[in-house]
C-alpha cells in the first residue's frame, strides 16, 4: 500500500501535537499535502514532495552521518519513499538498509510521530530532467548497538559516527542530543 496523503496529514499532526510552535513553519508543506493529494509521495511531484529520514544512535551517543555523492553534503540517511512503502517511518527504515547496510533487525525505533520534519530546496537536476523542488523531509529517531556500515557506493561516498553536538539543524541537533542522552 502506498503512503497516501492522509498519512502524511496523520504523520504530520502527530509531529505537531508534540512541537505546535512549528505550524507555521510547515504551512507549506500543508499546502503541499491539499495541492498535491496523494501524489504528495511521488517524488514526480515537483511542488514538492515527501522524503524519509533516519537519525540513528547508538548507546554512545553517536549519530550515523552519511555523504550524499549527488548533493555532496553529509546528511542523515534516508530518501524517496516508494509505493511498497506502507508509511513514513517504514520508508526511513528501508533508506536506512539501503544506504548503510544496517538491517531492520539491527534497529529499534523510538516512537511513532517524526523527531523532526524538515522543509528544504533540492537544486535542479537537468541529467534527471527534475526541475528545483522541495523535499518534505520526515525524520524518525532509531537506536542501535550495530557500527558495521555497508555503504550503498551509488548514492553514498562515506559515512561517520558523529557525537550528536555536531549536527548543525537545529532543532534536530538538540533532539537528537536529548533523545541521545536519555
């Protein structure tokens, strides 16, 4: 079953029961969700679309970090969701394993609602014929014991275990820094 808009709308109520000083900044992003409908999860919908991300810890407090060889920037991992995918946190899950090997069996999720949802500006891509467009990026919190990484080498060049005061988002730094010292 593929994520449909009502998800996202459910996903996004969730998130802001526990953050509803962010409303206003995600206005777009409900926009986003009543333009585009269901299509909302196709990622050929250039008003924007929704993508999944994974910040994963492990008991040291370490987050993983991976180098995203199109964007060329570190980023958590995650992407696109696909039609397979039966929600956002299940879509983070499966970028997670794609990009870094590390399995679902290997992770325990922290919560249902996103850790934080980002809105940002992907840069156009004439090689894909996709125009400039924003990801609606869900970001869902994970635990794990494994540091065995297998990169993904088609999308991402390297990866690190950063103690989580080096991610420079905020307010995901100081989430996940709590949620690291919990």
């Amino acid at each position: 079953m593929s994520i449909t808009a009502q998800h996202v709308r459910d996903a996004l109520g969730a998130y802001l029961t526990d953050h509803p000083d962010e409303k206003d900044a995600l206005a777009t992003l409900r926009e986003g969700i009543e333009e585009a409908g269901d299509s909302i999860a196709s990622r050929k919908e250039f008003r924007g679309h929704v993508t999944a991300g994974a910040a994963l810890v492990r008991p040291d407090g370490r987050v993983l970090i991976i180098e995203h060889r199109a964007l060329r920037e570190w980023l958590l991992p995650g992407g696109h969701v696909e039609s397979s995918d039966t929600s956002l946190r299940d879509a983070a899950l499966r970028e997670l394993a794609e990009e870094t090997g590390i399995s679902r069996d290997q992770v325990e999720p922290d919560g249902e609602a996103p850790l934080h949802i980002d809105v940002h500006t992907i840069p156009a891509n004439e090689a894909k014929g996709e125009p400039e467009h924003l990801h609606f990026d869900f970001r869902f919190l994970f635990r794990t014991t494994a540091d065995a990484v297998e990169l993904q080498e088609e999308e991402v060049t390297n990866y690190s275990w950063q103690f989580t005061d080096m991610l420079t988002t905020e307010p995901l730094r100081s989430r996940v820094m709590a949620a690291a010292s919990a």
